[in-house]
C-alpha cells in the first residue's frame, strides 16, 4: 500500500504549497486560441451569471473544450463549449424543444455517444436520457430531439448518463419559472454551481479507486494516535475501538472516497482564485439558487456574516427556514434568500464535508472586492453510532465476525429473505420510522464478498445536522426542519412497502442494494397508479444520496407523515429513512446513488412503473 505523510504539520504543509501553486496560475477556464478544438459563437453572457438560454427551442452541442484549472490544459467535456453548461430557463406550463447533437471528435477520451438527464423533472420515460433504459444514447454525428412539456417550476439540472462523462464536466443549471407567484421575493437572482473537476481522465480515476480505494484518505490513524487514545480512554477501550473498526475493514476518517487531494472545486466554472462574483446594492433581497452538480463531493455553505433563509429545496417550496449553513449533498439544490448589508463584500465559503478542501465566491458591491475567506473547519471523525452501532463491542450489536470473514460481522439475517421487498406493509403504517430493536438484513447480504459491514441500530436522525456540523456554534438546516409549504400532493397512505439496503464493500470498492450489483439484479416492479413506501436502511459507513427517475419521493417524519418532497434523498451512515412514491409514470426509470462512481460500480436499480 502506497505510505502516506503520518503528521498533520506536513499535511498541513502540503496543503499550502498546493494553494501557493494553484493560486500562481490563471483563475481556470475554457483556454482560448489554443487551436485544439474549433469553438463556435454563443450568446453573451448576463452581468454576473453563466450563459442563459432561455425560450422553448434550444440547439445544444455536446463537445470538447481545452480547459485549465491547474496549470495543465486538459480536455473537458462541454455542452455549447462551457463548463458548467449554459443555464437553461424554461417556464412551466410550456412545450420545450432541445435538439442535442454529438460533436464529439473521434477518439476522443469521452467516448462515441452522449445523453443529456433532466434531473428532477417529470417527463415521459423515453425523454428521461438513461441510455440502456430510456433510449440508446446519442451517437457521434447524431442528434436527439427532448420534447416535453413543463409541468413544474423550480431550481434543477442536468447532467450526461453516458460513461464518465458527468465527471468530465457534461453539467449545468435548469431554472423553471412557475405559472402562480412565488410566495417570497428578491431583487436579483443568481445561480451557485458547485462541482469538482479532476485533471485525470475520469477512467483512470474509478480504475484507481478500484484497486486502492483509500488513495486519498492521508489521515489514518498513527501510532501516536492510539497512545493519546490510550492516554484519555484506557487500554481496554483503545484495543476494544480499534478491533471494531478493523472488523469493518475502515477507518474513523474515512469521509470521502476523492477529495481535494484530487479534486478542483469550481463555483460557476471557476476556481476560488477566479472569483466568481455576484453583484448587490445594500438592502437589495439576494436569491442564490445553488445547486450540487459535483460527482462525488458533499458542500457545507455559509457566507459569514449573512444569514440564509431557505425557501426552496430540490425545486419545492419550503416553509422558510433562517440558518447559518447548509449541507448539500450531491445532486440536491438548495434555493436561499440573503439581504446583504453593513459591508461591500461577503465570501460565499462552500468546504468540502471531509474538510480537506473548499471554493469560494463573493456577494459585492463591485467587482474586485473579496471578503476574508474563513478557514476550513477541523476534520471530523466518524464514531460507532455514525455507524448505527451505538457503541462498539459485544454490546452494540457489532458482533465478532463468524468464520466466514464476508458474513456480515455476525448479523443475524431476516428469518424471510424477501421481508420487505415487494411485499404488502404487514409490518404496520409506520414500518421504518425508527429502530424498534436490531435491525434484520436480507438473506443476500449474509456471507456476501460485496459486503464489509451492516448496520445494527439504525434511525432516522432527520434532526442530525450532519458528521462535522454537530455543535459548531452555528445553526444548520437539517431535514427535521425543512418542511414542504404543502400538504402530502396526494393524501393517500402507501399500499404496500419495499425494504431496500445501501451496502458496500469499501477495500473493493464495490457499491449496492442489498448486496446485489445492478448486473445481478431484478427491476424494482411498481404498479402504475399505486402509491408505496420504500424504506432505505444504509448500512455503509458512506453518505449516499439517492435519486429515483421520474417520480417524486415524499419523505415522512418519524412518525409516518408526509414532510419533505425530493428528488433526492441524502442516506448518511447508519440511518434508516421512508419516503412515499407515487407510481405515475409508465415505463423504465433508473435508481442510484447519486455520488457518480457508487453508481458506476454498482448501486443501481431499474425500476418499471408498469400498467
């Protein structure tokens, strides 16, 4: 195994020559002139924004573009030849038009075919652009017609379906501006785009992860570590911790699977050192529509000094929610409302959530004003009740592996291994709402290669504002406390539930439901019309934000309510959430994991909505 810098001051050393270095080249961008590839004209651009195209028929293009946000030029895959994509602006209750075509150049590290996925948004299955479910792809030359109608407003994406592209750089903002008036207002509008770009051909990288999936995790634990360990707890328990995370074939730090030891994070296309600026006049309402468009990376945003009154998640209105911070987890948009004022310029600070790196922008008066940029917070380590264990040992219900060294770490499997997938709720109206005990798991996890570890205690923890946001002084939106400005849109309760778990195997890298990979696994089959509740329990020491296509997921409370619509529902370590689904759309939809290699290697479902 590759050694690692064991202290954190030479970390912390190779940090700031990293920044030094960085912050010695150009801001990052599309590289002009450079005769690599042809670039077309497009549309100016709006003061302070990304491009717009806005209307109901568009011409996009999906090429290649030289980019640099390192010092090295590389190719990107763009749409129109921009990274993010241009924002495109729709309005609900019209019929748009977008005619893709594939520009490709042969051979190119991207790939012969393309897709473009409207995230969030309902349209017909063949619309959806899931090569291999919805449609074939694009090919090289070729172009596809997306035509739909708009049938919602709100903040949302899109991104590529095809190969690594989504890493790449193929992603960009979609704004829908309702019918009915927006029950808030603002004087002016700004998207936040936060992804990450890597300089490795994205292959390469999932290749990597593949064969050693720590790579970027610089901060194992040392000898030293357990001797302060031992210092402060005692021996007992030193040995008894670190036995328990050696059975799980982890580490407390295992945050993040790539971080800015590989990654770049871009805010609108652009580095911290570019500056990305939005312009306000003082007591001016200030709406930021960000939105995570990164492959693998979770965002905590703040702007010190302001707070930020969330009044839209994943598209749906919310009651309005005041906070200091917000957790993003990938594939969620999170619009809030700011009122900037006492100064001329405010950081927007977006860190990464295992704190190895951060991007940065500014509110001002003008450009060229910068406020402090804070630093980025202590790195967080995960316990055994992040796990769902509670504890560790004997008594947390992470038993001593069975002989079987893949056996799941002694769990006891579900006495029926279907329990829970596809049959009717006999479990009672509140199945998955809380623990009620050890958690069962399904026959196929039991002696199963592709599962290191299994969750014991899990709960909900909607009231959990995240690992490394616990009591940090400052207040942080949680789902607890985002509640839908409506009631449950279709007021029935579910007929039936469907058990799912998030499993993994963290050395091989491998990723699931149920610890079976989307190869091996059966469509999801729901019956068009009904209405039924999926209860997912994670059972990896990994974050995973789930996404289904084509149907909205209601996520309940505690108690089985209705709180919280979404298109993609953030599954921290160790929890156990519902969330209702109303079957509406006919035909063949795609289920993952929304951190792009967990999807890649495995934790994918097809779902048919059929009659």
């Amino acid at each position: 195994m590759r050694s690692r810098p064991s202290g954190a001051n030479v970390e912390e050393q190779r940090l700031l020559s990293r920044r030094q270095f960085v912050q010695g080249l150009a801001a990052g961008g599309a590289v002009l002139g450079l005769g690599l590839w042809p670039k077309q004209s497009w549309a100016l651009r709006s003061p302070g924004q990304l491009e717009v195209l806005a209307g109901t028929q568009f011409d996009l293009s999906v090429g290649e573009t030289a980019v640099n946000y390192t010092g090295k030029t590389r190719p990107a895959i763009t749409v129109n030849g921009s990274v993010p994509a241009p924002i495109l602006r729709w309005r609900e209750g019209t019929r748009v038009q977008l005619r893709v075509r594939n520009d490709l150049p042969p051979g190119s590290i991207h790939g012969d075919s393309t897709s473009i996925h409207w995230h969030g948004i309902l349209l017909p299955a063949n619309m959806d652009g899931v090569p291999g479910l919805s449609f074939d792809g694009i090919g090289r030359g070729e172009s596809y017609l997306y035509e739909f109608d708009v049938r919602q407003g709100g903040t949302y994406w899109y991104h590529s379906h095809s190969g690594f592209q989504e890493q790449g750089g193929m992603y960009g903002p979609l704004i829908i501006d309702p019918i009915a008036p927006e029950p808030f207002s603002y004087d002016r509008d700004y998207v936040v785009f936060l992804s990450d770009w890597t300089d490795m051909d994205p292959a390469r990288l999932f290749a990597r992860l593949k064969k050693l999936s720590v790579y970027d995790n610089y901060y194992q634990r040392t000898v030293g570590d357990f001797f302060r360990d031992v210092s402060n707890d005692g021996l007992r328990a030193t040995l008894s911790d670190r036995a328990a995370w050696g059975r799980m074939r982890m580490t407390p730090t295992d945050l993040s699977d790539v971080n800015a030891h590989t990654y770049t994070y871009l805010m609108n296309g652009t580095t911290s050192l570019g500056n990305w600026t939005g312009l306000f006049r003082s007591g001016e309402k200030i709406r930021l529509r960000f939105i995570n468009g990164s492959a693998m990376s979770y965002f905590d945003v703040r702007i010190p000094g302001l707070k930020m009154t969330v009044v839209e998640v994943d598209g749906q209105y919310v009651h309005p929610l005041t906070v200091d911070e917000i957790r993003i987890a990938t594939a969620e948009t999170f619009d809030v409302i700011v009122e900037p004022t006492g100064q001329d310029a405010f950081t927007i600070f977006a860190q990464d959530s295992a704190r190895t790196g951060y991007v940065s922008g500014t509110l001002a008066v003008r450009e060229g004003l910068r406020a402090p940029v804070p630093a980025v917070d202590p790195r967080p380590l995960l316990t055994m009740a992040d796990m769902g264990h509670g504890g560790h040992g004997a008594h947390s219900g992470l038993a001593v592996p069975s002989a079987d060294p893949h056996a799941g770490h002694g769990a006891v499997p579900a006495p029926d291994p279907h329990a829970g997938h596809g049959a009717p709720a006999a479990q009672g109206a509140h199945a998955g709402h809380g623990s009620g005990g050890m958690q069962t798991h399904p026959a196929s996890e039991t002696g199963n290669p592709l599962v290191d570890m299994q969750t014991m205690t899990p709960e909900p923890r909607l009231s959990d504002p995240g690992i490394g946001l616990r009591g940090n002084g400052r207040t942080v939106a949680t789902y607890a406390d985002l509640k839908s400005l409506f009631e449950d849109p279709d007021g029935r309760e579910p007929g039936r539930t469907v058990e799912l778990h998030l499993t993994g195997h963290m050395e091989r890298f491998a990723w699931s439901f149920d610890g079976i990979k989307f190869a091996d696994a059966a469509p999801l089959r729901l019956n068009y019309g009904e209405r039924m509740r999926i209860v997912l329990v994670n059972d990896t020491m990994m974050s995973h934000p789930i996404h289904l296509h084509g149907v909205w997921s209601d996520l309940e409370d505690e108690q089985g309510n209705f709180h919280l619509r979404k298109h993609t529902v953030d599954m921290p370590p160790g929890t156990k959430r519902s969330y209702r689904v109303r079957a509406d759309a006919l035909g063949r939809w795609a289920y993952h994991c929304h951190l792009f290699f967990h999807m890649e290697s495995g934790m994918f479902r097809e779902v048919r909505v059929e009659e």
